[in-house]
C-alpha cells in the first residue's frame, strides 16, 4: 500500500511538471527547451517539498511514539515501585506475626509451666491419725503425674438441630491418663484434688488445656462452635485469671468458635471479681452458656447482660417444670403454651437447649416445645479426639475415637 501511494504521488508530481512545461510552451513565456526545463525545475521542487514533510511526518510519528514509550516506563516503574513496596509490607507483617506468635507461643508455654508448677509444688498433707497414707495421696500424685506429662484428653459430645439432628456444636470435655493409660475419671480426680486443696489449680489447667486443644481444632475448622466448661474458681483466681485473659484476648479470633459454660449455681453465687472478668471476655466477643439448671425461674434479662447466650436445661426437667405449672423465667407454667416455651429465651437472645436426651419419647415431648437443639446418649456419646487431629499442621476436619 505505501509503494502505492508513492507511486501516486510521483505519477501527480510528473503530471503537474509536464503542464507547467506545456503552459509555459503554450504561453510563449520561454522556448521549448526552456518550458521543458522548467516543468524539471517544478518536479524537483516538488518532490524535495514532498519529501521534506515526509520527514517532518516521520520525525512527529517518532517523538510521539518516544514519549509513548517514556510513558510506559515510567507507569511501569510506578508499578514496580508499587510492588516493592507491597512486598515489602507483606515481609514486615509476616515478620510481625511470626514475632507476634512467638510471643503467644513463648506467654502460652509459661502459664502452662506456672499452672503446672502450682500443681507440682502444693505441699499434700493427708496422712490418717495412725500414720498410714491415706488412698487420695496416690490420687493426687497420679493427678499431678498426668498434668505435668500432658497427658489430657479432650473428648467431644456433639449438639445436634431438632428435628433434623445435624451436629450444630459440640461440648468438650477434658479427661486425664494415668500413666498405663487408664482413664482417670473426674469424680476420682476432683475428690483427691479437693483433699489436697488444689482444685483451682486444677480447674484452671484443665480449663487452659482445653482451650489450647479447641483452639488447634477451630483453627482448622471454624464452622462448628464448642463449649469449654469454666469453673467459678477460676473466674474468681486474681491469680490464674489476668494471665488467662491475655491469652485468650490474643486469640480472640476464636470467639465465634469457643462458648464458656458455667453452671447455674456457679452464676447466681459468682460474685464481682467473677462477674467482672466475665464481663471482660463478653467485651473479646467471647459468649457463655449456662448448664446444670435446678431452679428454671431464672433471670433471662440478668442472662443476657451478662453475656449468656445459651441455657441447658435437661428434657426431664423442663416437661416436669409444665406438668408441675411451675413458674419459668418469672412465667407460670400454666400461661406458657409448650410451643411457646423456646420462644420466652429467644426474646431475651438465648437459645435453649434441651439436655441429657436419653430416648426417642423425651425427643417427641421436646419437640413439642419447640426447642432448636437437644444434647444426650441419643444423638452421641462424648468421643475423644484423635491425637492426629491434633497434631496436624494443615487443615483437618474433627476426628473422633470411636
């Protein structure tokens, strides 16, 4: 296309040259000769004017496309410039949180030392009057071996939906090992660390302990919550409960992961060191849940301000407490339709949970109730944790024994 164009042009210049040559000629400005010279002069004029503003052309196309090409690199070494420094600030944030959990690390090993070292150094006095050792002194010592050689286990009994009974939570457990492996159960466990006057520095080891395993677990799959049991001893430890704190604030991510359980007796009897540090872990988004529920004329509204936001009332009691037209939540029984007995807690933010469901007859009476999850033998035992769930490093899904 471009040898064509050329060809055009010269074809008009010649054109324009050999009329010029023919007027002049035919005007008799000039001889012949004269004439045909000059139509030359205009065709060399002409193709030097030509190619004069070719070059200007061509020189103007170059400039514009240097710029173009200055442009380029210069946006191009923004971006570079850009992406060094993002880089950069990924290194210095991997760099902070790998310090940063180092430090969680390094104050998580050290609460485990101290509580393990309460537990190792509380001198144990229980000799009978004859000078024979008494059966909790090898309880205790059994206690303290299995702490202090991590041998806890976390066992889980899953909360399922009603009707349909699909896992909605799971309630964990810790359980201890002797050193054969036996299982240590908690009435045996509690009764010897009673006698040696260390239930709170048992209470609160367990407690730590179950929150490092539920915290492995949820932090590779949040899509099932777990209430860790907390004792009133341990809310009440001016001692246990600051180092606590900061450990879970630091992991406060898990708080859509992790309920706190407390009895009912323990929440009506805490008293302000308690109901403060509560208070402090609902402030981390951490929510509570109340079991062990004797007295169903319970305080909703005081519930609710106190963070709670589950109750566990057995199937048992709560059919009794309407046959009997006892008063629930300040309600006599007998202004409560059955339907609407779930919908009294909802109104306040909790949700009821029907427990210990042992048979398919209380699962049709609690259905009637309409109450949203139900906890028992029947949907689950409590299972242990595999130890490979544990101890994975990627993403896992919950393991159970069994």
């Amino acid at each position: 296309m471009a040898k064509a164009a050329d060809i055009l042009i010269v074809l008009t210049y010649v054109m324009v040259a050999v009329v010029a040559a023919l007027g002049f000629d035919y005007l008799g400005l000039m001889s012949t000769a004269s004439a045909w010279m000059m139509g030359a002069i205009v065709f060399i004029v002409a193709g030097m004017a030509h190619s004069a503003a070719a070059r200007t052309a061509e020189r103007s196309a170059m400039e514009n496309e240097i710029q173009q090409l200055r442009a380029a690199n210069l946006a191009l070494a923004e971006e570079f410039e850009a992406a060094q420094e993002r880089l950069d600030e990924i290194a210095d944030a991997l760099r902070t949180e790998s310090v940063e959990r180092d430090n969680a690390l390094v104050h998580e090993v050290r609460v485990l030392e101290d509580l393990v070292r309460r537990v190792g150094e509380t001198p144990v006095d229980v000799r009978g009057s004859s000078g024979t050792e008494a059966s909790g002194q090898v309880d205790i010592e059994t206690v303290r071996d299995a702490l202090q050689s991590n041998r806890v286990d976390l066992y889980l009994q899953p909360v399922v939906t009603l009707p349909q009974r699909r896992t909605a939570f799971y309630e964990g457990y810790t359980r201890l090992r002797d050193a054969t492996g036996r299982i240590i159960t908690p009435s045996t466990f509690i009764e010897a660390a009673e006698q040696a006057g260390l239930m709170t520095e048992v209470d609160n080891l367990l407690l730590f302990r179950c929150v490092q395993i539920v915290r492995k677990l949820t932090g590779q799959d949040r899509k099932v919550a777990i209430f860790c049991n907390i004792s009133l001893n341990s809310l009440s430890d001016e001692t246990f409960f600051p180092t606590f704190l900061d450990f879970i604030r630091s992991h406060r991510q898990l708080a859509s992961s992790l309920i706190f359980e407390i009895s009912q007796r323990a929440f009506d009897e805490r008293d302000a060191i308690a109901a403060r540090n509560m208070a402090r872990m609902v402030d981390f988004g951490f929510r509570f849940s109340v079991d062990q529920v004797t007295n169903v004329n319970m305080d909703l509204e005081a519930m609710q301000r106190a963070g709670v936001r589950f109750v566990k009332i057995t199937g048992e009691r709560l059919l009794t407490a309407l046959d009997e037209h006892q008063t629930i939540a300040g309600y006599p029984a007998g202004d409560i339709a059955p339907q609407d007995l779930a919908a009294i807690f909802a109104r306040a933010g909790l949700d009821l949970i029907a427990e210990r469901v042992e048979d398919e007859a209380t699962v049709v009476e609690v259905l009637e109730l309409d109450v949203a999850f139900g906890q028992g033998h029947l949907f689950g035992t409590p299972r242990q944790v595999k130890d490979e769930a544990l101890e994975a490093e990627g993403p896992t899904e919950i393991s159970l024994v069994g």
